[in-house]
DNA sequence: CCATAATCATTGGTGCCTCCAACGATTCGC
DNA sequence: GCGAATCGTTGGAGGCACCAATGATTATGG
C-alpha cells in the first residue's frame, strides 16, 4: 500500500487486525528489502536457519521444522542449491529422501541474513522504549502462542 | 503456514519482526475467512467502507483514501458492481472519471463485513484483557504511525 | 490559444507468501 | 505381501501490493 493520504484517516484504521496487519506489511517490507538485497528472500532465510539449527534433513522433515509447505520446498531448495548454498544429495537410506545440507557459503549468506534482520528489527521498533519493545513482543507471543495452538500445529503425539 | 510442529522451536520465533507477521497472519486469515463466508475480500471491505464514509468518488480517488492501487482498483470495482454493491458511471464533468457509488445492496453487504470484522477483533484478542489490549493497539498504533510517515503517505500539501 | 504536462481508467505483468490436489516412487505397518 | 503412509515434484490457486505502459481526457502556462 502506497499511502492513505488524502484527507481524514478512514473508519477501519484503529481496528487491532488492521494496526497489527499494516504494521506487519512494514515489518515484511523491511525485511524483503534487507534480504534482497543480498539476494534472497523469506523461505531462503527460514530455510538456512532450520538447517543450521537442526542440521541435514530431508525436505519434508526441514518444510515441518521451517513452517514452509512441502509444495514450496522444491522451489526455494532449488533456489538455494542453484547458488550452492545448500546441498541436495539422495539419502541411500531410503530412496524417497534428499537430504538437504547446509554448505560453507550457505552459512556465510546465513550470517549476512541474520544482519540484516537484527538491522530490521530496530528499523521497525525503533519508535518505542525498551519496555516497550518487550510489552509488545510479550503481547504478540501470548497471540501467536494462542491461536497457532487452535488453528495449526497438530503436534503429532508420537515421532 | 501449517505448523512448525516437530520438536523445538526455531531460532527466529521470538524475533519480533516473525511475531509481527505470523500474529498477523493470523488476523489476516481470521478476517478473510469472516469476509469470504459473505463472498468478500478484503479490498471489497475497504472500498464499501471508504464509500460510505466520504461518498461517492472516482476511482481514482477512491484508491487513494482505501490505500488501495489504482491498478488493482478496477478488478475490484468491477467485481462489486458485478454484484451491484456499487455502481459506476461516468462523471459528465470529466469524461476521463467514473463515479463510483455505493448502493443499498452494497450498504447492506457492509454491515454484514463490519459484524464479521468485530467478531474477528474478538477472537483475535481473546487471550488478552481489555487492558492488554489497549496497550497493544497503543504500541501498534504508534509503529504503525511510524513507518507510514517514513515511508508512504507523502500528504500532498495542496489538494 | 495551443502545446505540454498531468490525471484517469485500464491492461498486463511481477513478486511474495500460503495453501491445495494430484502424481509416481518408495517405504512402513500389519 | 499389500494397503497405507511418506517423499519429492508439478501445476495451480488466491490475496495483497507494486510497476510500466497505453489512450483518452483535462489542466496548465507561456
């Protein structure tokens, strides 16, 4: 969205899903920017971060991990092994599997990602005190908590 | 995003830039959902709303008070008057504008939005007191200020 | 007054993120 | 062993936001 100057501020501007949806589209803007400009974008972050975290899986197992569907994965791997900052190699032990791996400039671009997003994170709550930064951030985690329990997150029993 | 179920929580989870998003993704689907239950989207609701609130306009002005492109206007207009929630006709005083107003039927689809909205403001913040929810429209708000001052909104001076 | 600039509606495209359905291949569970 | 489940892949969808270019029209200023 460009800019909703001309004149008054519309009705629906101080509803909660509205102030918190805007406010996510300058948080997902500013982070789309720092990680294009090193040439890559959401999922390649999540992704980079997963493997590290958790080390070489499987496409399935690291679309669980990262939240991203197993649809998507193909693409985004496919973005990232194109740059070599990610491995793709059969698992001999099962022949279903890749597994993915993260390589040596998949974990410098991680570093360079990880910059821009702390940069981010102060860009985007840069107009509030330190107390405040925490209230928010104890706010959201208490709603994301709240309804990722309701709606997604299965959580299967076993495995 | 289905779940980031499978063990621990990633590293990027109390970001508060991924707080921000994923808490409004959320929103964002809870709103949809309450929208497209009456065959709506979000642009529909914002350009019912900004129609009942300033009048009848054209379309260009229109998109400048919904925040809407001007691009992506005419989809959306033609899909409301194909329901005939809205009506256009050219303006006889510039034969460049159409005036596009609002009619009862899509006054009426309004108030059917407007109560999906309030029921998803509830839901959204059922976990969080009324006084936590005030702080939290507060917080937002003030980012949310923010960042349009930095970014859109250049507020023609004239006009 | 006329040429240039600006505005309007429209088309068609891009990107990102999320999700769905279907497929063949493979492996697992009973 | 056989049906069920999993894995990778393809192709599609939808919502939101944005950009570039076009022809028509109107406004501006020299």
């Amino acid at each position: 969205m460009k800019s909703p100057s001309e004149e008054t501020p519309a009705r629906w501007e101080s509803l909660p899903s509205w102030l918190l949806t805007q406010t996510a589209n300058h948080a997902h803007r500013l982070v789309a920017e720092g990680f294009s400009s090193v040439g890559a974008r959401g999922y390649h972050y999540r992704l980079l971060a997963t493997l590290e975290q958790f080390g070489p899986a499987s496409q399935a197992a690291l679309g669980r991990r990262s939240g991203i569907h197993l649809s998507d994965m193909v693409a985004a791997i496919n973005e990232l092994a194109d740059r070599e900052l990610v491995e793709r190699a059969p698992d001999p032990a099962d022949r279903r599997r890749n597994i993915i791996s993260l390589t040596a400039a998949g974990k410098r671009q991680l570093r360079r990602l990880e910059k821009q997003l702390a940069d981010c994170q102060d860009d985007l709550l840069s107009p509030l005190s330190p107390e405040e930064r925490q209230r928010l951030t104890e706010l959201l985690s208490r709603l994301l908590d709240h309804h990722n329990r309701r709606t997604g997150t299965p959580e299967e029993p076993g495995r």
